[in-house]
C-alpha cells in the first residue's frame, strides 16, 4: 500500500455498501431497459437485438451460446433475438470453423450501421449524466461493479 491509498475496510464494514450499490443497480438496469424499450418503435430496436448487436460490434462474428455466456442470458433467448435480427437483415451465418454445428453470426453491414447509430443516440443522452465526474470515478465504478459480478459467475441462467 502506498502513502496515498486509503487503508482497506474489513469485510464486514464494506458490504452494507456493496448493498447500497445493489439496490441502486437494479432500478438503474430496469430505467434503461424501459428507455430503451420506449425508444425502440424509433430505433427499430428491441432492447435484445440492441444488445446482440453491440456484443457483435463489440467482440466479431460469435455463436449464439459464446452470446449467452458473455451476457448472462440463456441460450434460447439469444437465439431468439439473432432471429429477430437476422429477419431483419441486421445479422448473418457463417460457417464456424471451430465446430460445425455451432454457427458463427455476424453483423451485415445494415446491422452495423444500426448499432452505430443507436450507440451514438446513447452517447449523446449520457454526456448529460457527466456533471463533475471524473475519470477516477467511472473506473473506480466499473471496477467496484466487475468485483461484484465476478462474485456471482457461478449463477446458471441456463
């Protein structure tokens, strides 16, 4: 530990506060969700498809079951949102050279365009939350949430 860094809290002293963030988190996921939802007829995107694409623009071509591990979702359901995206055009099939069974989907370049787009709507909506936050803040921020994710990566959503 250096000289600047605050001395560490006891377990116990710490996780009252984990809980706050908890109880703060899930208002904040289903706020989004519904934003998202209530701007989907204008985006033409389901909050689903939005997340299957931004993992694809994200990582490249995946399979549906690579899909429902990175967002903790079910395979069946990230099926289904590749569905809805590849009836649209926005997404496609390619052989997986890994496993023949498994296809790899990829963004079309009409599924590209989309997700820029939306992400470009979301970035502009949250340069409004940034106030006088920092750099320090956000990265303390994800790091505090990615430990407490890691904690629960043992939870089937299958």
């Amino acid at each position: 530990m250096t000289e600047t860094e605050p001395p560490q809290p006891p377990p116990d002293d710490i996780a009252p506060h984990l809980m706050e963030v908890f109880a703060l988190v899930g208002p904040l996921y289903r706020r989004v969700q519904r934003k998202i939802e209530q701007d989907a007829p204008r985006q033409g995107l389901s909050v689903g498809v939005r997340a299957v694409l931004d993992l694809l623009r994200e990582h490249g071509p995946m399979t549906v079951p690579q899909m429902g591990r990175a967002q903790s979702l079910s395979r069946q359901f990230v099926q289904r949102m590749v569905n809805d995206a590849a009836a649209r055009h926005l997404v496609e099939t390619a052989p997986n050279p890994a496993h023949q069974r498994s296809s790899l989907i990829r963004l079309t370049d009409e599924g590209r365009a989309a997700i820029t787009a939306v992400t470009a709507r979301e970035h502009a909506l949250l340069r409004q939350a940034g106030g006088d936050l920092t750099e320090e803040d956000v990265a303390t921020c994800v790091r505090v949430l990615a430990r407490m994710l890691r904690l629960f990566d043992d939870v089937d959503v299958d």
